[in-house]
C-alpha cells in the first residue's frame, strides 16, 4: 500500500493511511486525506482558508479519478463549501457526468446535503485586499465588481508568486488499485470562473491501474494545454519508465508558445509503485509513506527546469 502527496498534504497523508491499513480503497484514502488538507485554514491554496478571486470571492475546484474503471468525478468555481473533493466524487457516484460548475455544482452540493460555510478567512481576506490596494486605484477598488473592464485589472493584480499551491494526492491500495486527487482554490486573485487543471482529467490528474497516476500542482493554464497528467501516464504506457515519462511530460511544456506564467510540479507512481516527484523547481519535495513505514517521508523532486515566459501588465491597452 502507498500514499504519495504534494507537500501540504502533510496534514492529511496519515489519516489517508489508516484508511488504506483499515481496509479502505484507494478512492477512501484519497477523500480522506484531501478533506484534511482542504480544512486546513493555513493553507491558502485549498479549501477553507482559500485565496479568493479578483472580487475576493474563494472558487474551488477539485477531482477525483478511480484507476480501476477510469471513473471521475469533479466540480470547479464551487462557492461556498468547504469539502469539493467530497463533492466530486458524489458527482461520480450519483450523477452520469463528470464535471459540475458554478451554480449547479453548488446546487449539487446542497442536495447531496453537504453544509455551508463562509471560505473566506480574516488572514485571506486581509492579503487579497492589501494586494489589490497596492495596485489598483482606490476608485476601483471600491466598486470592483461593477467595473465593465474587470479583465484590465485581473493581470495587475494577479500574483505570481500566489499562482502556486493545490493538494495532490495519488494511493493504491491493498487490491493493487489507484486513485488520485487534486484540489485547488486555484491561482490567486484569478477571474471569477476561471478553472485550472486540478478538475480537468487528463490536465491535473489520471490514474490507469495498468499503466500508473500523476497528478498536477502548478500552473495550470500549462498543464490544460499539453494534458500533462495524461501525458505522463501515456508515456508509461508507450513503455517509457517513470522517471523517461515525467521528464518527457514536462518538456512537452517547453513546446508550448505565446506568453504564460511558468512553472510545473507534478507526482507519478507507476503500476509497480514506483514514485517519483517533478518539478520545473529545483528545492521541490513530496511526501511518500508505504504500510511498511512507521511515518511518512519526504523526498526531493526531480527538477527538469522550464523557460520562463512570463510578462506583467501586457493586456492594459
Ligand atoms: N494548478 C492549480 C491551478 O492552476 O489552479
């Protein structure tokens, strides 16, 4: 049995393992550990505790993916509930798709009878104002939401340093199967609605039991257009080993054009249990804990660097 996360999933991976030594499924510890992470009110790139969009809004998106059947389950731009890994997989159970937005995944939530609950902490709150008042004249910030040119201000306010974060959680379980989840309350300051990669399968997150799983942390407008998640678990199945498969998934970014925040993470098991951890950063760490282990370990990513192509403030005209 093997449980491999992104670093903030420190919170989470050894309830994630009792839930594996208790008998559970892959998908049971996956849930598991990610809701605890989503919990976590210091960590302001999942869950409670968020970073908000641009209006100060907290969007989360999450998915869940099941190797054995290649069953999913995801919600994005969900408001106002903290456990989006919970609801999508009840997407995936109850429902004959695979991906609520918006409205009617917060319309799903309520009834699959999950609760409510302000996102928004003071700590959030207080960085996503004083960021945009560093930026932003004092006229448009008070009425920020009646602007009628709110896409200007999305790339002044934006943060680089904020777009990083999300939870990844990949296990297999005693019956050999995988599972993987991701979730997010995404780049900080983003447009409202906008979604990345962590509830788009293929993009930040697959799982095969014949082949293996990654899944994504980053930016995700990179890991949508090359399907980075999928193209890590194809690699495997084309016959390359993990380690040939992530760092040709990560190079399929440097073939990407136009102009885009740079930056890639991602962790990969294969169907022997293999893991490894990727980065386009070179002090990047993961966490790994099998049954045979009394605690988790950390461990250091592989660094395959990326070229930086990002710009500010070139849509203001
Ligand atoms: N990788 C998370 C996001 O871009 O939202």
């Amino acid at each position: 049995m093997l449980l491999i996360t992104s670093q903030n999933g420190k919170v989470g991976i050894e309830a994630a393992m009792q839930v594996l030594k208790g008998g559970g499924s892959a998908m049971d510890a996956v849930e598991a550990g990610i809701r605890l992470v989503e919990a976590n009110p210091d960590d302001h790139s999942v869950g409670y505790g968020g970073y908000p969009n641009l209006l100060g809004e907290v969007e989360l998106d999450a998915a869940i993916m099941d190797g054995s059947d290649l069953t999913s389950g995801a919600v994005g731009a969900l408001k106002g509930y903290p456990y989006p890994i919970s609801v999508a997989r009840k997407v995936l159970e109850k429902l004959p798709h695979v991906f609520l937005v918006g409205e009617g995944a917060a319309r799903f939530a309520a009834e699959m009878g999950f609760e409510r609950r302000d996102l928004l902490t003071e700590p959030a709150r207080e960085t996503w104002e004083k960021r945009l008042r560093e930026d932003l004249p004092p006229d448009v910030l008070a009425h920020l939401a009646e602007q009628p040119d709110l896409w200007r201000y999305v790339e002044i306010a934006t943060d680089p340093e904020r777009a990083k974060g999300t939870t990844n959680f990949i296990a297999q379980d005693a019956r050999g199967n995988l599972a993987v989840g991701v979730s997010t309350s995404g780049w900080a300051w983003k447009y409202p609605g906008r979604i990345g990669d962590s509830p788009i399968v293929g993009a930040g997150l697959y799982a095969d039991n014949r082949y293996g799983a990654a899944a994504c942390t980053g930016t995700g407008e990179m890991a949508i257009r090359a399907a980075t998640a999928h193209s890590v678990v194809f690699y495997m199945k084309m016959g390359l080993s993990i380690t040939e498969a992530g760092q040709r998934a990560m190079a399929d970014l440097n073939d990407l054009g136009g102009r885009y925040l740079s930056g890639m993470n991602f962790i990969a098991v294969d169907r022997a249990g293999n893991h490894v951890g990727f980065s386009s950063r070179t002090d990047a760490t993961y966490l790994y804990f099998t049954d045979a282990m009394d605690a988790p370990a950390e461990a250091p990513r592989l660094c395959v660097p990326l070229r930086e192509c990002w710009e500010k403030n070139l849509s203001a005209d």
